[in-house]
C-alpha cells in the first residue's frame, strides 16, 4: 500500500503541531497532499470577517444547516448540499446563518490553511475584540499565509 494512502474511520482527524478545537476538523493535512492542498469538517460557528485568499481558492461545500456567503456584492445562504468555490483574490466572508451552526467540508488548494488555523489558535484570544475575531490583531498571522482581513475604521 502507498505510504500517502489515508483511510480515517469515524471522527479521527490528522493530528498536527497542536491540537485544534473540535468544530475543526482536519481530514487531510496539506502534506498529505505534497502541498496539493488539505481537506477540513469545519462547523462555522462564528463568523469570519471579510478576507482575501491571494494564493488559495476555497472550496465549501455544506454538509448541515445554511452558511452565509459574502462576496463581491452579493450575499447568499447556501443550504445543506451547496457547493460554493471561493477563488483566490476574490473578497468574502462567511457567516453562521443556522441554530445549530452549519457544518461543511472546506478544501483549500494549494494547502495549507491548517497550518494558518494553528498559528491563529496558538495565538488564542489575543485575535479577539470582545470576542469575536478582530482583523487588526488577525492580519500579521494571516499574512504569513498570503490572507489579508479586510480592516474597518
């Protein structure tokens, strides 16, 4: 069998240089994937502000409940079994738009957005502003991985 074959039963995820909080769940990590890209069942249960991939596109793909999509001008829900493709360079935010909060397979391509995931948990609420995610405090951490929070005034 091929060392990068991955077979996860049942709720196990990937481990990585730290451990994630379980609404993050990772199922291929980007060097599984030699960079190819990494696969995650995210239950968004905090909105994510407005913010800009300029290297990865993002594709999410709703398993449960409704999410909230932002972009360019246009704000739309998409509903269990909607598949979104959020293309690098393109402006978006996502939000929770359901009681309980939507879950969904998030593959980002090249990899790499659990690496940025556990540089911003390892930060812990120094991000937040009463707290929620601030893009002040957030903006150092995602430009390491070429993502850039659009900052209000």
């Amino acid at each position: 069998m091929s060392d990068r074959f991955l077979f996860l039963p049942v709720g196990e995820t990937r481990p990585g240089r730290i451990p994630l909080p379980p609404a993050f769940a990772v199922k291929a990590r980007t060097d599984d994937t030699e960079g190819r890209f990494s696969l995650l069942e995210v239950t968004v249960a905090r909105d994510i502000p407005r913010h800009t991939h300029h290297v990865a596109d993002e594709c999410i793909y709703v398993l449960d409940g409704e999410l909230g999509v932002d972009f360019d001008d246009h704000s739309l829900t998409a509903a269990k079994g909607t598949f979104v493709l959020l293309p690098h360079g393109i402006p978006h935010a996502l939000r929770c738009a359901s009681n309980p909060p939507p879950r969904v397979v998030q593959i980002s391509s090249p990899g790499g957005w659990e690496c940025y995931l556990e540089d911003l948990f390892e930060a812990g609420s120094s991000v937040l502003t009463d707290g929620a995610l601030d893009p002040v405090k957030i903006n150092p951490i995602a430009a390491e991985h070429a993502i850039h929070y659009e900052e209000t005034a």
